[in-house]
C-alpha cells in the first residue's frame, strides 16, 4: 500500500516537472512558433545550477560523495529555485540572441547543436559539472521539514503541484494578454506582424526567455527529486520528450500541454510494465538495455503518430474572440478615438 | 612533421566520409525540402547490417554492398509510410517525424545488438612508410572511396537526364511540375540515391571509427549538418567542399587542441556561417535554401 | 493640383534586383498629403516592388524614401509602421489561427500589455488601452461590415473579407498614410462601392492614401493623382485625366499585355 502511495507521489511529481517543461516549450513553440530541437539545454542549465547552489560548500570531506566538484553554495533551495529559473533564462537569452535570426530549419538545427555542445562542455568540465560522475548526492531540499522518506515524497509533490500552477498562472496569463496576442501573431506571419508595427525580434526573444526560465525551473526541481545530477541525464531524447508531450496535449493549450506531460509520464512508466510480460521479462535478463530500449521505439512512434494523426494534440489551442475583452461599459476609454 | 601528415590524413578521411553523408542529406533536402533528422541511423543501419553480414561469413564488400542495399530498401520504406503523407504540410511535421523515425529505427538496433561497442570488420593495414613518414593506408582508401562516389554524384548530376531533372526539381518544385516533370517519381529516386549515398557513408564510417554502437550516426550527424549548412544546405558541391572544411578542422583541433570540442568546433562553424551568410559559403547569397521568415507549422 | 504644401513622401531613384532580374529600376514619384494617389502599371512593372521598398520589407540597393521630412530609407519594416506609414499585402497576409477580433485588436499601438509584466500583471494602463482598442476595433468592425465574423478565425474568411480585414489592421495602426496593394481585388462590388466611401471618408479625416489597383473603372474616379509605372520606373504622373491621355501610357498597357503579361 505505502508502495504504491510513493509511486503515486513520485509519479506525478515527475508529471509536474515535465509539465514545467511542456509549458515552457509551449511559451517558445505553441506561442511564437519557434522550434527549439535543444531545449535540454536550458533543462541542464538549471539542474546543474540548482545542484551547485545546494550542494554544501566542501563536500570532499564526506567519504561517500564521488563527485569531484570543488563545492558548491549550500544555500537554501528557494535560492537554487531562482538561481535555477535565472540561469535558464539567461541560457535561452544566448540561445535566442544566437539563432533566432535565422528561421524554421535553421533555428531547429542550430538550437540542437547548441545542447550537443553544452553536453559535452557538461561532461568534460570536470572542476564544475563533476564530469560523466555529476554532482551526487545533492542534498535533498526541504529534508527537515519530515520525518519518514515516504512523507518527503508528498511533502515534495506538494512544493512541485505549487510550483506547476505558479507556472501554469504564469504561462496562461502570458498568453492570454496583449504580449502573447503578438506572439501568436508572429508565429502565424512574422512579415504581418513586422509591417504592423511589432518589433518580432524582441517579442522571439521574450518568449524564448520565458521558456527558459520554466525549464530552468524544472531543472531545479528535476534535481531535488532525484537528488544528483550527471550529464547522461540531459540526452537529445528528453528535448523530444518534451516534444510529445506538447505535441499530444496540445500544442498552444497550457491546459493541454499538463495533459500531454501526464500521458508522456504514463507511457514512459507504463512501459515499466512490460517487465511483467514473461516473453520480455526472459529477453530483457540477457539484453539489459532491451526495456529503455523499447521505451523509446514507443516514444519515437508516437512522436510519428501525433504528427499524422493528431496535429493539434487532445486539447486544441482555443480561438480568443470578442467575448474576451472587458465590457466597455465599466471604466469609460480614456483615450480618444478616432 | 609526422603528426602534421597524419593528421592531413585523417583530415582527409574524415572530412570524405562527412562528404559522402552531407552529399546524400542534402541531395534528399533538395527535393523533399525538410532537414532529415533520420539520416544518422540509415548510417548505423549500414554499418550494423555491414557487420552483421561479415559476422555471418560474407566478405566486406559484398557485406558492404548488400548493407547499402538493404539501407536503401528501409529508407524508401521509411518515406513512403512516413515522409511522403506529410509532404504537403510544410517543413516542421516533416522534421518532427524524422525525430521519430531516428529514435525507433536506433533503439531497434540497440534492441538487436546492445548498446555495447561492436569491433566494425575495417580491413587492419599497416601504414606506408614512405621516406620516413607513415601513411595511414585505411584512411587514404577511405578518402579515395569518398573521392569516386563524390565523382559518381557529379556525373549522375551533370551528365545524365535523371541527375538534370533532379537538380530541377531541387531548384523549382512547382516549376518542375507544371513543366511536366513527374515529381513523384523524381523524389523515390532521389530517396534511393541519397539512401545509397548513405549506406556508402555508414560502411566509411564504421570503417573510419573501427567501433560502431547505435547511435554513431545520430552523433554524426552534427558534423553532417555542419558540413551542409557550410556549402548552403541543398547544394551538393557546396556541402562536398563544406565536408573537408569540417573534417579537417575536427582532425586539427583534436590533435593540436582538445578532443573534447569537436563539435563545439562545427557548432561555431554552423552558427557563424547561418549568421553571415544564410544560403552557405558557396551557396547564392542567401537565396530560398533557408527560408528565414514566417516560422509557421 | 498646385503643390504648394510639401508631399507626404517623396521616392527618388529607388532601385531594386532580384538575382539578374530589375524589379524597380528608377522609382521617382511624389505623394502629396492627404489626398489619394493610384499606382498602376501592367503586371510586374514593380508596384508591389516598391511598396516593398517603401515600407522596409526589402532594403533598397538605391534610391531615398523621404515620409514626412523623416529619412525611412532601409529602416526595419516596424519602424516604418511606427512612424505613421503602414501598408497592406497584395495578398492577404491574416494571421489564420486568430480570430478577426484578436488579428485587429493586435495591429493596436501603443498597448503597454504587450511588454511581458505588464501583460501578466495586467496592470491598469494595460487593461485601460485594451478597452480603448477593443472600442477602436469595433468600430472598425462596423466600418468594414465584418462584425458578424469577428469571433471567427482569420483563415476561414473569403478572399474579400480578408481583403478588408487587411484594411482593418491597417487602420488600428492609426496610420497616417495608407499603402493599399490591390484592396479592391476580389471584394464582391456592392462592397467595394461602399469601401470607396471608406476610403473617401478616411481621406477626409486627413489620411494620405497610396493606392496600387488595376480596377481602373473604380481607381481613377476616386484618385486625385496617378502614378503610372512600367517595367520597373516610373513612365508618368499627374492629375489623371492627363496621366490617362498620354501617349506613352497607353502604348505601355497595349505593349505590356504583348510584352509581358
Ligand atoms: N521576392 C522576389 N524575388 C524574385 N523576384 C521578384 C520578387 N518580388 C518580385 N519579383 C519580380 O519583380 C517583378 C516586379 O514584381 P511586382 O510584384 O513588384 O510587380 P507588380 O507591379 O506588383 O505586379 P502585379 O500587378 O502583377 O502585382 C516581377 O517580375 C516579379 O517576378
Ligand atoms: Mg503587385
């Protein structure tokens, strides 16, 4: 019972990190139209921030710890939360800033090897990333407040569901204002939205940000669950993890992309279940990458799937018509019209 | 001295082995008009079904030959089932797809052969010595391989109908088909080529690397995009001339700088290059290869 | 006309090439403000082209644009829009996935709500000039008869009503001149009587007006001025009844049509 409560918990906390994730791919992709194929990046930046903010500062003097990083902060996880969102954003800023001038293909190609690289300045940069190693045990955040390790589990669901609808408030009220009326419009026709007036390269560059900063989030709170973090982590795959997830839920709809991040969660632990097939279950005995492998043959069909059968995912980007705006009866306009 | 002829070499080889692949990615882009994300695993795939013929007692070329050949047969499977219902809806669900289509077909090998590395049947030849410097003999046959298929495209483009009506429908989709081009028929081949092409450059690959694992294509394919993009994607004397770019300046950095930043070496170049020069270093200005404006699905 | 007052904006020399091709080779003409001005010409004589250059679509390889005594030569194509110069496509450019309501509230100036805080705080200036704007495109709405569409996404409308959509986010942007490619095309004629009223109308409020048509019979009547291009320059302009009778004119719209139409 206690079993299947902590798989429950840590089920759906990994539900709401991937939700942070899919809201922020969703602020660059659903929004303004920009496919961003390295994403992890901007995932990686903020896991590894978090791990060295929270880390104590020489832990070298613990006989366990394998890691060979110098030390980290040891401050307090809401400092590992900003630190995280902020070198996320500040990530997709050099990210955007680099290629967001060049369109479509380009843009897709350029954001994928920029994560190659950042993973191999990850795994070779030993003095900060700890290398293939990473930086473990990262001290779990929060650990205090509970007694048992199975009330961490809710105590953490808890601080990841709050922290999921501050980003959903976050990404829903960005999208519903004027902001994200003109980034919906760029990614509709960027030309348009030039000669009306908007000045797209800096609204791109917003909304890149934005998902930066929710990945960076996510890393943040990816680390205090897991309570380490290596490059091996921070492969393409989990870009096009993400990928599905907006793409099944929604693409456009916050609401949507929850859901795609709760169906993505369910067929990457559904496929735990395989282990019960006796057929699998003997296979897999001789061939241990047989299972993970098999995972992303699923994942990689279904990515085919979605895109054939179901471009705009379960829950469809809803139109914004005239009901939207404030009845013009309660405070009369104060400028004057034409 | 040494050091400088081998790695002149090994420059040499690498960058015909990233040719051959970017010749072949990018004569596919030409007509079909999406950047194939897929492309790496119909490397491993020749590379793994190379191995796996020698395993069974073939000998390398006919092991070569029958890899490429069933490469090729699972690329056009591919396109026909994935790529060709998708055609009319623009670039991206295309890119999306191939994303797919390189995680199953990779993690298929690895469900057949284990992530581990597997020894590729390279022929072991020792060096030439000539005067006192040795000549890396696998390398040079791979670059004079690389070098006749580069002489084997140039003559399929120039001087046959098929190549002509290619390069047509590169430059002008709708112009080739109002001008009476049957473009469906254009596209298989030019699947089969660039698949061919493909499993060429998996075989030089495997070769070149000595271990293969299931995703040495997928880590490949940065230094194939790189190589592309150098010479303007869609334009393969571009992309040729952008491979040896490419190779030689891995070869150099790994052996007078750090192994390391291979790629952060191609990552700089592809980055430099779109930001210059939009269309490539070879390419027209920066003409309709990289559409730069309305990123719409 | 006498030109006493100095024109709204003034084109010299403006040059364009497409690979080998001349799209605009000598585009010279002035717009005198708030009147109407046609731009005609035969097919591919450059119009679009120019408008093009005009408003900071493509950058010039020559030539000046002067708009309101400010330089606009080669500036970024929302710069041009800010300074009071906005223009419409040929064809229509409607974002398809937003409604006719959010395609025209979006063209709306000056929306602080469009900077991210503002916009997810909210705040007062934000939600004031939303209502300002949502009072702006109602009007427009009716203005152009499309208020039973409004909540309809952009690319379900016919080619007409895209047309006047394009119209319609052109004025949210409270230009003061208008560059209208082609705004009759396509638009059914009962309307298009009514849109000439419009732009007669908008013309009155002070809005200088640059229209590129090929509906003669509908342009001329309304205009004041016409600019008459071919083959990349300007061949004349005037007030129309001289641009109509010049012998180089005609000779241009018979030779294009065996030429290059
Ligand atoms: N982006 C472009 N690239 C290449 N050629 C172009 C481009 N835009 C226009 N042209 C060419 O420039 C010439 C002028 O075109 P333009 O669209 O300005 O003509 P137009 O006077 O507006 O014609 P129409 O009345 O048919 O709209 C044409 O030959 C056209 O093919
Ligand atoms: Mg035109």
């Amino acid at each position: 019972m206690i079993g299947w409560l902590a798989f429950a918990a840590f089920f759906l906390t990994n539900v709401g990190i991937y939700g942070i994730l899919a809201l922020g791919l969703n602020a660059q992709y659903g929004l303004a139209g920009l496919a961003n194929f390295g994403y992890v990046a901007l995932f990686a930046a903020g896991a590894f921030t978090a791990a060295l903010v929270l880390v104590p500062p020489s832990p070298a003097a613990s006989p366990e710890t394998a890691t060979a990083v110098a030390g980290g902060l040891g401050l307090p996880f809401p400092v590992a939360l900003a630190g995280a969102a902020a070198v996320g954003g500040l990530f997709a800023l050099v990210m955007g800033a680099v290629s967001l001038r060049l369109g479509g293909h380009s843009l897709a190609i350029v954001t994928f090897a920029f994560a190659q690289i950042f993973g191999a300045f990850l795994a070779g940069e030993d003095w900060l990333t700890g290398g293939q190693f990473g930086i473990s045990p990262v001290p779990q955040p929060l650990r205090g407040l509970v007694g048992s390790a199975v009330d961490y589990l809710f105590l953490y669901l808890g601080v990841t569901l709050v922290i999921v609808a501050g980003c959903f408030w976050l990404a829903e009220r960005a999208a519903g204002s004027p902001f994200g009326r003109v980034l919906r419009g760029i990614r509709e026709d960027e030309t348009a939205a030039r000669s009306l007036g908007k000045n797209t390269g800096s609204f791109k560059l917003s909304a890149f940000v934005l998902g930066g900063v929710l990945a960076g989030l996510a890393g943040a709170m990816w680390v205090g669950s897991i309570g380490s973090v290596h490059v091996g982590q921070f492969v393409p795959i989990v870009t096009f993890n993400v990928w599905l997830a907006v793409l099944l839920g929604g693409i456009g709809n916050n609401r949507g992309v929850l859901l795609g991040a709760f169906l993505l969660i369910c067929i990457r632990e559904g496929t735990r279940f395989l282990e019960g097939i006796p057929f699998l279950a003997a296979a897999s005995a001789g061939n241990p990458s047989l299972l993970p492998s098999l995972r992303y043959v699923i994942i990689g069909l279904a990515l085919i799937l979605v895109v054939r059968f179901a471009p705009r995912g379960v829950i469809p980007e809803r139109l914004r018509g005239r009901g939207q705006a404030a009845p013009p009866e309660q405070i009369p306009a104060t400028e004057e019209r034409r | 001295m040494d050091v400088l002829f081998q790695t002149l070499v090994y420059g040499f080889a690498t960058g015909g082995v990233i040719a051959v692949a970017a010749v072949g990615l990018t004569l596919s882009f030409g007509v079909t008009g999406f950047i194939n994300f897929g492309y790496g695993e119909l490397l491993t795939v020749a590379a793994y079904t190379t191995y796996v013929l020698t395993e069974a007692g073939l000998g390398l070329l006919p092991a070569a030959a029958a890899g490429t050949a069933i490469t090729s047969a699972v690329a056009v499977g591919v396109a026909r089932t994935c790529y060709q219902p998708l055609a009319s809806r623009g670039p991206l669900p295309l890119l999306i797809t191939s994303i797919g289509v390189a995680f199953v077909l990779q993690n298929l090998v690895r469900i057949g052969f284990g992530g581990e590395p597997r020894g590729f049947p390279a022929p072991t030849w020792t060096p030439w010595q000539l005067g006192g410097v040795f000549i890396p003999k696998l390398q040079t046959v791979i670059f004079l391989v690389a070098g006749v298929c580069m002489l084997g495209v140039h003559l399929l483009l120039r001087h046959t109908l098929l190549g002509r009506t290619m390069r047509a429908a590169a430059s002008n989709e709708d112009l080739a088909r109002l001008s009476g081009l049957d473009t469906r028929r254009i596209v298989l081949v030019t699947w089969v080529a660039s698949s061919l092409i493909a499993g060429l450059g998996g075989v030089l690959l495997g070769a070149s690397q000595g271990d293969i694992t299931p995703s040495v294509g997928f880590e490949f394919l940065l230094l194939v995009f790189a190589a592309a993009l150098l010479g303007g994607i869609g334009q393969p004397y571009g992309a040729m001339l952008g491979a040896l770019l490419i190779g030689l300046g891995v070869e150099f950095g790994a052996a007078y700088v750090s192994a390391n930043y291979n790629y952060a070496l191609a990552f700089g170049v592809i980055v430099l290059v779109l930001l210059a020069r939009p269309g490539g270093l070879f390419g027209r200005g920066g003409g309709n290869a990289v559409p730069s404006e309305g990123g719409t699905p | 006309m006498t030109e006493t007052n100095p024109p709204m904006l003034a084109v010299a020399g403006l040059r364009k090439a497409f690979g080998g091709l001349a799209a605009v080779s000598d585009a010279t003409f002035d717009v005198p403000r708030g009147r109407i001005t046609g731009l005609i010409g035969p097919n591919g004589a450059g119009k679009t082209t120019t408008f093009d250059l005009i408003s900071g679509r493509h950058r010039p390889d020559g030539g000046r644009v002067r708009f309101a005594d400010a330089d606009l030569t080669g500036l970024a194509s929302h710069l041009v829009a800010r300074a009071g110069l906005v223009r419409t496509f040929q064809i229509p450019r409607a974002f398809p996935r937003l409604t006719v309501w959010e395609n025209l509230l979006f063209a709306g100036a000056d929306q602080p709500g469009e900077s991210f805080w503002h916009g997810v705080i909210g705040t007062r200036a934000a939600r004031a000039r939303e209502r300002a704007l949502a009072d702006e495109a109602g009007d427009v709405l009716s203005f152009l008869d499309l208020e039973h569409v409004a909540d309809l996404p952009a690319g379900g409308l016919s080619g007409g009503q895209r047309k006047l959509l394009e119209l319609g986010r052109a004025l949210m942007c409270r230009p003061r001149m208008l560059l209208l490619d082609e705004p009759f095309a396509g638009v059914a004629p009962a309307l298009i009587r009514h849109l000439v009223e419009h732009l007669v109308e908008l013309r009155d409020q002070g809005i200088t007006l640059l229209i590129i048509e090929h509906d003669l019979g509908t342009l001329v009547p309304l205009v004041d001025r016409l600019v008459v291009m071919h083959l990349g320059s300007v061949l004349a302009s005037g007030e129309p009844a001289r641009v109509r009778d010049d012998p180089r004119v005609l000779e241009a719209y018979l030779g294009g049509i065996g030429g290059r139409g």
